[in-house]
C-alpha cells in the first residue's frame, strides 16, 4: 500500500510515462478525512473514467486551515495509506497547500474531478485542465454522507 504513496517528483514522472504509454490520468483531492460509503463510490466513478486515478490530499496543516482546528481526526499519512489501500487508487499524493492548483497545473491530467457539491466554476485547476485539451467532471454528490454529518452523529 505505501507504495502508491508518491512524491510530487515521483507523481510527475508517472505522469511523462503514462503519457507516452497513451494511457489516462484521472486526478481528484481532497481531505478524505473519515473514509465513508459516498467517496468509496465517488473513488469508483472517478476510476471509472480512466486508466490511472491520482488522490491528492490536504496535509493536517491545511486541513485546519480549511476546516478548524478540531480537523482531521485521522492524521495525513493514516488517510493516505487507507486511501492506498483502494484498488480503485492508482496513486496518493499529501499536498501541502489550501488550493491543489499548482499541483494539478504540473500534472495537467486528462479528467479532473471533484464531488457534485462544487460548481465547474469552483473547481480548482480547471482553466489549467481545459486549456491543456483536458476535461473536467462533477460527479454526482451522495445526499446525507458527509465526514461532517460523521462527526455530528458520534457527538450525539
């Protein structure tokens, strides 16, 4: 499992040999916090729409940028190695910054991906994306499963 676990170094290469191998990059991120059913579908579907499915995730700083300082409850290298573990994960990268932009500006992946909870216009990266002949897909948000609404339930 941990060896799915890339370097921004390591991702860039595998991203030149998938290109020359014609194969397509899929690239989401997000916290990933308290795994649950929604991104065990959502991980599918984003799979589903290529050859190789890249997972960013926010480092436990931005995290409590993001969310507040009582986030995340699974630190960044358990949430990576989880994530890992998914056949449907081909790579998982800890990012270190609020907005993945930069990352997925390197990377330039073939579909871009987010939950049906963002706008096209709210997904970062998609300029860079659309502009490299990429596309960029929201997939459909799943009603009632949420990290936050996790948490919510545990307290009571």
């Amino acid at each position: 499992m941990l060896d799915k676990i890339y370097s921004r170094s390591q991702l860039l290469s595998e991203r030149a040999a998938l290109r020359t191998m014609g194969k397509t990059l899929v690239f989401t991120n997000g916290v990933f916090d308290l795994l649950h059913v929604g991104h065990v579908r959502y991980l599918a579907a984003a799979r589903g729409l290529g050859d190789a499915l890249i997972v960013a995730i926010n480092s436990d700083r931005t995290v409590r940028e993001l969310k507040g300082s009582g986030r995340p409850i699974v630190n960044e290298l358990e949430r990576a190695e989880v994530l890992a573990a998914l056949r449907q994960v081909t790579y998982v990268h800890v990012f270190d910054d609020v907005s993945p932009r930069t990352l997925i500006a390197a990377l330039l992946p073939d579909v871009l991906v987010k939950g049906g909870d963002y706008g096209l216009d709210e997904i970062h990266g998609r300029e860079e994306v659309e502009a490299a002949g990429g596309k960029v897909v929201s997939l459909p948000f799943i009603e009632g499963v949420s990290t936050t609404a996790m948490i919510e339930r545990m307290k009571k």
